[in-house]
C-alpha cells in the first residue's frame, strides 16, 4: 500500500518538475520515477550516473571522496595521504566514524589527517619532491604504518605531477608498498568513480603481494568485502558468520588491515555488502582467482535469516547448520525487539535518499518493524543498483536518482512521510521542516545497524527519534505566525 | 574496441559487464557456442549488440575479452 497512487505520484513529479527551464525538465524527468515491480530491468525508466545539471543542488560527492573517504581511508595500518590542498583532507577526516582497534598514530592512523599542503609554489613547480619528502617524514614519524597510498586531489591531475614514480621510488626505498591512486575529484560525475579507481589501485598494487606464500587456509574461509565498520558494523556482521562456524580472513575495508588485504585472493567466497563500492574487486577476484561473490544484506531479522541461508548455501552442511542455529539462537531477541517497537511505530511511512546500498537494504529493516519505506533514492547509483532496488520496493513508490535539494522539499511535502533516512546535508532543512529525521550515513552518531545487534539499535533510534515529543513544537519559518494561530484554535 | 567481462550468474546464464561504463547486462545469445569456437556476436538484453572474436571455449568464467560494439543501444 503506498502512500499515493500511481496517478497521484506521477501528477507530483510532473508539478515538481513544472519549475525547471524546458532543458532541464527534460533532463531530471529521466531521472525519476514510479516503481513498477513487475519490471525487469530500471533501464527503460531511470538513467543514472549521469552529470549532475549547474544550477540545482545535488547531495554528491568526488571522486576523491569515493577513493580517500570510502575505500582507502578506513584501512588502518596504511597511511593515506591526502596530496594536495589541505582542505580536502581536513574538512573530511574522520568524519564517517569508521571505527577500529589500534593505537591511532601509533598502528593505526584513521582519524589522522597526512596532508601534502599544497602552497602556490607547489602548483607552480610541482609537487612531486614534497611528497617524496613527506613519505621519508611519515616513515620517520610512523615507523609502523604497512603502507602508504597517496590519494591526488583535483591539482595534482591538472599540473600533471608525476606520482607513480614517487611512490615506486618512495616504496623502493622504505621496502612497504606505496600506492599511488589518481582520484582526482574532477573525475566522472559523483564518488562512484572514485570507488572504482581506488578498487583499480588496489588490484595492480595490492591484491596480488602475497600470491604463491602459504596461508593456512581453511574451507571456511570468507572475506567481508564492502563493509566500513561505521559505529563498529562490520564487528555486528562478523560476529554472526563466525557463529555460524565461517573464518573471517579480512575486512575490507573498515578495521581492514594491509596484511587483510593481501590475504584475501586465498578465501572459499567474497560476502559483498555495498555493491557499489566493492563489485569491482569482487569480478576481478572471481576472474583471477576463481573466488565466487554474493551480495548480502544484514539489516533487519527477515534479510538477515535470508542472507545466512545464502550464504550457507555455498558451504557443507555443518555452516548450513550453524546458520539455522544462529538464527534460531537470535529470533527470541529479534522477536523481543519487534514487539516492543513495532506498536510504536507500526504504519508509519519513511523516505530515503541516501548513497549506495542502503537505499534499498534497509527497506527490509523498516519493514520489519511494520514501517513502510514510500520512496527512495540514491546520490551515484548506475542502473545496476536501480535492477536490485526495484524488487525490494513497492509498487507506485516513488524512485528519485541524484535528487536536487529542492526536488526532495517538494517530494517531502506532498508525501508526508513520517520519517525521512539521508544525510548531514539535508538534516537541518527537514528538522527545520518539523519532520522527524535520521543520518543514514553516519546512524546519526549511533550504530551499529548491521546485524542483530545493530537491530535492536536500529529500532530503538527510529522509535527514538520518530516518536520524540519535539517535532510537533517546531515551526518551519515559512509557515506565517496567523497560520499557526488557526491550527492552534483549530 | 572495449575491454569487457563475461560471466555467469546464478541462473547458469551469461552475464555482460563493461567495466568502463559499469553497465552490465544479461546476454540473450551468443552467435558460438561449442567447445572449439566461442565468441562472435553477442545479443544484449538491453538491446545492444557486441562482438567478440571467436575463441575456444574457455574452461572456466569469468573472462575478460576484448569486444567490438556492433549495435548502439546505450543511452
């Protein structure tokens, strides 16, 4: 049941659209539309990872963020360096909470910014003797980093600095590898790109170090690929396949290490959880090394009972067994959880836009708890993503790519949801609004989601922040003081 | 001339990907099909149409092979 019917929806968007210039009208109508379940494919129906239109305002990120950021950043024992500027490095660091176990600037160096600080001599002259420079400091400094990558931001490309030779100089010389990743951020037109290359850079420089030495191995061996620990995830994930009798060999990348890394081209099976960051390396490893992928998804009971099954199903009976006993050991609790929450929040309807997975692996999670998510969207999807989204939708939902800010006001008005899951950028504009909203990025400074202890976290922040008594006090600045004087006598 | 992958999916059927472009797609046919000559012309699902040089079929998926595009159905 959605929130509005199919010809109440597409009247909606042909309003919101009604705005634009023809051109553009032309261009964001591609760019939404109404699910249809019985579909097969998105293609006909949405296009996506296309240029985001000057003029409106997008939620996406760079490419550099998708390198630096998402793939590279949280690898704790490797030191990246954000080279160039320094405002790239220092405006984002550490602001995903990838969380890990170490010593920061002793074994790990997550929540360090290492900055080239370009100056304008550097743009003038280069910059490549400061970074080779830099590297021997870091080596000084922080004798017990594994590696180091050198992630360019936008200058570095344009002045046409020659970092692969630094880094092969620079790794020759420290005897660790040293990765050179051009993700400049003018590349391609959000932070999908950035994934890709930095899933590049760490197949040519990475992946295959340890070929041909042993590993004890065992054949219940998988690696977690696609999981960035955000308020501690990927440990919530881990615990369960370790229950259900599975060896996590590596994490890629949140609380990954280099030696991680290295050994996984010697695991049974890939679990991929964010498709769109990891599917890259997932197809190289099964081409190269014959290791077969699965996507899964650990939001909520009903898609995490479905995702062990899955995955025990590439395994011998005694995993197939312990995945039944794992989710027989948890359904009391699951069960304990839905009970207390769903009465509260039972009926409600939810709208997302968030980056690459969650926009539709958390659709079962709401579910779940008797929400219902009517609309939904993603900042850098491709159409692959939108193939996936489409099953786990309802009918007549609403399905928005690469949302501009005033698309999303508008999509939020007429739909009245009750709760809306995106990000920092449009937190404020709908608290402003009055109407209940969650980070689906960062778990709003909670976590973790994932899994069955993320669950019950899950459900008691929804309840938490849906049910707060403060939202109905708030008035946007729009609406006239009169206004709100007749609702009141009202 | 574009470099693409060739896998299968769960189903047993063939899967195209280019990963330049990340578009990925079912393949409908496949002009050879036998242990000695595999390749030639592949149909899309999304109506697109490449071709790869016919090769002996190889043992194991996925591949990457080099791929011609004949029909233009992107967007």
């Amino acid at each position: 049941m959605a929130a509005l019917t199919r010809e109440a929806t597409e009247a909606l968007i042909a309003e919101v659209l009604e705005v634009y210039p023809e051109k553009a009208k032309k261009d964001r109508a591609k760019h939404l539309m109404i699910n249809d379940k019985t579909l097969e494919s998105s293609k006909k129906c949405i296009t996506s990872n296309r240029k985001s239109l000057p003029g409106v305002m997008t939620m996406r990120g760079c490419a550099y963020a998708g390198s630096k950021g998402v793939v590279w950043g949280p690898i704790k024992d490797i030191i990246s360096i954000s080279h160039g500027p320094i405002g790239c490095g220092q405006y984002a660091r550490a602001g995903r909470r990838n969380y890990y176990v170490g010593t920061t600037g002793v074994d790990a160096f997550c929540e360090l910014n290492f900055t080239s600080d370009f100056q304008e001599k550097d743009i003038v002259f280069g910059g490549d003797k400061k970074l080779a420079k830099l590297i021997e400091e870091i080596e000084q400094l922080f004798p017990l980093n594994k590696g180091i990558s050198v992630q360019s931001e936008c200058p570095i490309g344009l002045i046409g600095d020659d970092i692969e030779a630094v880094s092969k100089k620079a790794a020759a010389a420290i005897g660790k590898p040293v990765v050179p990743v051009r993700c400049e951020g003018f590349r391609g037109v959000s932070q999908s790109l950035g994934h890709h290359i930095a899933n590049d850079s760490v197949r040519d420089w990475i992946l295959s170090n340890r070929d041909g030495q042993a590993f004890e191995t065992t054949p219940y061996d998988v690696a977690i690929l696609g999981d960035y620990n955000i308020g501690g995830d990927a440990w919530a994930s881990r615990i369960l396949l370790e229950q259900m009798g599975l060896r996590v060999v590596a994490q890629w990348s949140g609380d990954g290490t280099l030696a991680e890394m290295e050994n996984t081209p010697k695991v049974k099976l890939n679990l991929l959880h964010c498709y769109r960051s990891m599917n890259y390396i997932s197809r190289h490893m099964e081409e190269k090394y014959g290791i077969p992928w699965l996507e899964y998804n650990f939001f909520g009971p009903t898609k995490i009972a479905e995702s062990l099954r899955k995955i025990a199903s590439f395994f011998d009976d005694k995993i197939k067994e312990g995945a039944e006993r794992v989710i027989a050991q948890h359904k009391e609790m699951m069960d304990a959880v839905i009970a207390k929450y769903r009465p509260r929040l039972e009926g409600k309807k939810v709208m997302l836009y968030v980056g690459g997975l969650r926009p539709r692996h958390v659709v079962g999670a709401y579910e779940d708890l008797g929400m219902e998510v009517v609309g939904t969207g993603y900042e850098f999807a491709h159409n692959d993503d939108y193939d996936r989204t489409i099953k786990d939708m309802g009918d007549a939902t609403l399905i928005y790519d690469d949302v501009t800010g005033y698309e999303f006001e508008e999509f939020v008005k007429a739909c009245k949801p009750d709760l809306i899951g995106s990000g920092i950028k449009e937190k404020y504009v709908f608290h402003k609004m009055g109407v209940p909203f969650r980070q689906l990025h960062s778990w709003d400074y909670s976590g973790p989601y994932h899994g069955v202890d993320g669950f019950a976290i899950f459900a008691r922040d929804m309840d938490m922040t849906l049910n707060n008594p403060c939202w109905s006090k708030l008035t946007p600045p729009w609406v006239k003081k009169d206004e709100v004087a007749e609702k009141k006598a009202a | 001339m574009a470099n693409i992958m060739i896998r299968q999916n769960a189903a047993g059927g063939l899967v195209f990907y280019l990963p330049k472009r990340d578009l990925e797609a079912d393949i409908q046919s496949i002009e050879f099909d036998t242990p000695e000559k595999w390749g030639g012309e592949l149909k899309l699902e999304n109506g697109g149409s490449y071709y790869v040089d016919p090769i002996p079929k190889p043992a194991r998926l996925p591949i990457s092979v080099r791929a011609k595009r004949l029909g233009a159905a992107e967007d």
